[in-house]
C-alpha cells in the first residue's frame, strides 16, 4: 500500500456542485446505443429496425475483432438506427417494452471468483457482450483479450469538475465491487491496483493492493495514477475499468444478467437542481435535464466540462457517462478584460491577478477570453500536471511529428484527460489535450 500526495494540479470552482443525495431518474420509453462512442471501433450491426431485442443481446460487433460484441442496455424493438456521413452508425435506438427480459450467462458463487483463470472470465464477459467496459492504456481504448496486461488499475475517486461522487454512488454495492475486483484479479499474472482517498467506504476491499491518493484534480484520473504506481514503459499494456463497471461486472457473474444501472451527477451553473441520479445507461437526455436548466442559451456537455463533447437535450447516455454538465452560453467580454481593476465575482484567477482566490464558487460559460494565440511557456502547464513527464517539449515534439522524440518524452503514458486542466489554465488559449490526442493516434499508426 502506498500513499500518494500531489501538489500539482487543480481543483476548479464551478457552481452548480451536484448534491450528495442520490435520486431516481424518470422512467424512459426509449433508450439509445451509441456506436461512434468508441472510435478504435468498426462496427458490423447485427440487429435490423422491428428486431426484437433483450437487454444483453448484442446489437453490433467489432470488424476488427469479431469477439468483441456490444450488449443492448434494454429489451423491446429497436426502434431506428441512425446513419451519419458515409453511412456511421451513429446510434440505435431501443424502444422499451413494459417487461424486459435479459439474456443470461453462466452464475458462479462469490467463492469462486478469484479462481476462475483468465480464459474462462474472458469467455464470460464476452458472451454478455460487455468487454468494453475494459480499456487499456497506452490510447485508452477498449481492450484486446488477447493482450497479457502488466496490471489492472480501478481509481475510486473522482476528482474532475462536477463529477459523481463515487462515495455515494457505490454505497450499499460494495459486495459487487468486491466481486467485480476479484474477476478482474484472473486477467493479469501481475497486481490489481484499487485507488481511493484516505476515507473510503471501499478500504476494506480484498485481493487487491490499495493505494491512497490525496490533491487536488485530475489526482483522480487513472492515468496520473498509474504513472506514480506503475508507469507504462513502451510495448506494455495496463488494462482498467471504470468503479462503477466493477460493479456491472461484479453483478454480471453474481446473477448471470446484465445491470446497465448507473449512477450519473447532472451540475453546472445552468442547472437549478444539481443532483446524482440513478439512471441506466443508454437513458435520453429528456429525462436526466428536463426541468432543471435555467431559462437561456446553454451549453450540454456529456462528461465534464475539462473533457466532456458537446450535445443536445435529443442526445442519450454513452457507455462511458456518468457526468452531465450544463454552462450557459456567452459571447460578452467583459470590458479592459484582464486589466480591470478591482475584484469580481466573475473573475477566475489561477494566478491571482484577480482577488478570487477562497472557496467562492463561479458561474463558468463558454466563454474563452481570447483566441489561440503564440506559445508563450509561463510553465503554467507544469503546475497543472503532476507527472513527471515535459509537457512543452512533448506538445513541441507533437507538433513536429517526431514519434522517437514523443517515445521519449513519455507519449505512451499520457492521455488526453490527463491534459484538460493544462488547457484550461493555458495563457496561450492552445488546446493541450487534442494535441496529446493527435500524438496518440499518430503512435498508433506508426506502431
């Protein structure tokens, strides 16, 4: 067990906090599987419109690996398949019957998990058509079964803007968690890492090293994580899974069904109840938004505000989204900009050019303050980043396409979320992450 202190980094303070009670989200008539979520992906539909599907059938598979299939979050008809530009799916949309009925998988007893060997846990998540909740690093994509992991890592902790709180979200399931942790155990000959803060309803957890980690944001992203546990050194692979996933997992070989239930946080400025909301994956925006969002041009961002994409209230709930956030709209700069005198409620500061530093929480919009403009290295991004790794030199050797120089500079262990906060705090208005996102895909094609 090792106990980790970041001094680097920052934990942004935008209104609209979710609060810390759990509350049941609307019924739905429809739900959606949204396929262009996962981009290492070429998807091969297998359902067609009026086909009748339960929850767990597998509504498309991968081209590149035909064993790795995508569960349905719902059984009823399906209702339309949406085609984008050169005919992307870009989702599949379910329309709910009053009973749904689940495909079913093998059930094994809680004594059994941690012995069960890694082909048959492949197996068995393959057959409920839920691999994808296991991802790998390096490029954060979903993960080969063929692939011998040097380890698993589950962070049990958010720490992003806005984020669920995992407490809360996981209070009452942690027999599951316990059961998800112990699967994942099969799939790696080395360890199973389990982040948490210093006070966790999950410290008891077995079979797993637990590590403690304390800071401000991103300390919860897995990737920062990983790099102060077990860094990623060229041609390695580490495999995680989100905390809530455990769970899914968990339950998966507990009862032998797919639970696409999920807990997600709905904050920001615009809305009126910040809440957490017991949903289930696939769930229309409709019914998480509704009624809660003020009056005006709001911006809806699936994720949070550092790494989340655009949406609209006609969008649903990914694979991978626990975290809705709503910002308004604006297009006003304020007047003498970052010379005003004086101090303002509106005035965000990481640098104390303005006297907003405290706890005071700030309505954050989508206004930039200025354009992208020449790189000026004031090492703010150094002080967002807790890695021990150059981020101007990389952003630098990015820009070049110099993939020996990025290998270098330690491209593999880097993600783009682990750089949002980099952006955020940017003088230079460059977008850091996308640039990390671009080195990425560039080493995946060369490699």
């Amino acid at each position: 067990m090792s106990d980790i202190r970041l001094k680097k980094g920052h934990d942004i303070r935008i209104a609209g906090v979710p609060s810390k009670e759990l509350v049941s989200g609307t019924s739905s008539t429809s739900i959606a599987l949204i396929p262009i979520e996962f981009p290492s992906v070429k998807p091969k539909l297998l359902v067609k419109e009026g086909d009748a599907v339960t929850i767990g059938t597998p509504l498309f598979f991968d081209k590149v690996h035909p064993e790795i299939k995508f569960a349905s979050p719902g059984g009823g008809t399906i209702q339309k398949i949406q085609f984008g530009a050169r005919r992307k799916i870009e989702r599949i949309i379910i329309a709910l019957d009053k009973e749904e009925s689940a495909l079913t998988t093998e059930i094994f007893t809680n004594n059994s998990l941690v012995s069960l060997g890694k082909e048959k846990v492949i197996e068995t998540i393959l057959s409920a058509n839920l691999w994808h909740l296991i991802r790998q690093r390096p490029f954060n994509k979903i993960a080969c079964p063929e692939d011998n992991p040097k380890a698993i890592f589950v962070s049990g902790l958010n720490t992003a803007p806005l984020s669920v709180d995992l407490e809360l979200a996981l209070k009452g399931k942690e027999k599951e968690f316990q059961s998800g942790l112990d699967v994942l155990t099969n799939l790696t000959d080395g360890k199973t890492h389990l982040t948490l803060p210093k006070s966790s309803i999950l410290a008891g957890m077995k079979n797993v090293d637990i590590h403690t980690i304390s800071g401000a944001h991103p300390a919860g992203n897995v990737g920062i994580q990983i790099h102060h546990i077990d860094p990623i050194n060229p041609h390695e692979v580490v495999w995680t899974v989100s905390a809530q996933h455990v769970v899914t997992i968990g339950k998966l070989f507990l009862s032998g069904v797919y639970d696409p239930s999920i807990v997600v946080s709905v904050g920001g400025p615009s809305v009126t109840s910040p809440e957490h909301i017991s949903t289930r994956v696939g769930a229309p925006f409709t019914g998480l938004l509704e009624n809660r969002i003020e009056e005006g041009k709001h911006r809806i961002i699936h994720g949070d505000v550092l790494t989340g994409q655009k949406a609209s209230m006609r969008y649903y709930l990914g694979s991978y989204d626990t975290t809705l956030s709503v910002i308004p709209i604006s297009y006003e700069r304020p007047v003498l900009g970052w010379i005003r005198p004086g101090t303002s409620k509106n005035a965000y500061s990481l640098t104390k050019t303005f006297l907003s530093f405290g706890k005071s929480l700030f309505n954050f919009s989508t206004l930039q303050n200025g354009a992208e403009r020449g790189l000026v290295p004031f090492e703010v991004w150094e002080d967002m980043l807790p890695m021990d790794i150059l981020p101007n030199p990389l952003y630098r050797s990015i820009l070049a396409k110099d993939v020996e120089e990025m290998e270098k500079l330690g491209i593999y262990e880097c993600d783009p979320e682990d750089f949002a906060l980099c952006s955020f705090a940017c003088p230079s208005k460059i977008d850091v992450g996308n640039a990390i996102k671009q080195g990425l895909e560039l080493m995946e094609k060369e490699g």
